[in-house]
C-alpha cells in the first residue's frame, strides 16, 4: 500500500472525499446566508464595521447563498473556489484582523485555512460526483 497516495491512487476515496470536502466547505456558506437574511440589519451594522457600505450585504447574500450551492453541486468548481479562497482572505483582513483577541486570532486563522481548503480544492477539481464532472463527459 502506498501511504503517500492512499487517497489519490483509489477513485472511489477519491471521489468521495471530494465530496465530502465540498460538503464542509460548502454549508458554512450556505448557513452564513441565510443566517444574514434571517437577521439582515444586525448583519448590516456588522458589515459597516467593516468599513464596507451596508448596501453590498445583498451581493453577499447571493454569492454565500448560490456560490455555495455551486461549491455543493460540483458546478464551475474551479472558479468558484477560487473567488470563496479570494472572498475568505478578504474577510478575514477587514472583519478578523485584531489579532490580540483570540476569538478573533481563530476566526482569522479559520479563514485562511478555509481559502486553502477552497484552493485545493480549485487545484483537483470537484470530483465524479458533481456537475462538472457530468458536464465535462456529456457525448
């Protein structure tokens, strides 16, 4: 058994940790969503202080909401992915930069950590199970 490719060299765990790792990456995007329809206007404050202007709280609504059933789906994978690792760095710069208060260190840190999720993920690509996959192989 080669442990360095345990599981790249088996598509079946392949596939299915791709799955699974869109899954995760996903529905924490999803939730973030609708949790900001849910209470817009606290989700509007916080976003001001932010420095950013209340108004884009819908553009970001939308791309939680659709970019993350896009990253569940396995639909335009790469390019999605890579805007949720751009769109992770950005937040955590404008919204988790006080790095003296732990929450906000794990916050920051969590945030980085999910754009290198979403670039290697943009890297392998969405997997068989997913509508790239289904697209790319149509005949």
């Amino acid at each position: 058994m080669n442990l360095v490719n345990i599981i790249s060299n088996n598509d079946s765990l392949s596939n299915t940790a791709s799955l699974l790792g869109r899954i995760g990456l996903s529905v924490i995007f999803i939730l973030a969503g609708l949790n900001k329809i849910q209470y817009f206007d606290g989700n509007a404050q916080y976003l001001a202080s932010g420095g950013l202007p209340e108004f884009l709280l819908p553009l970001v609504i939308v791309f939680e909401l659709i970019g993350g059933l896009f990253i569940l789906a396995g639909a335009l994978t790469q390019l999605t992915a890579l805007a949720f690792a751009g769109f992770c760095v950005v937040s955590a710069l404008l919204f988790h930069n006080n790095l003296a208060d732990q929450m906000q260190f794990f916050m920051f840190f969590k945030n980085i950590a999910m754009a290198g999720g979403f670039l290697a993920l943009a890297s392998a690509g969405a997997g068989r199970f997913s509508v790239d996959y289904k697209l790319a192989n149509a005949k």
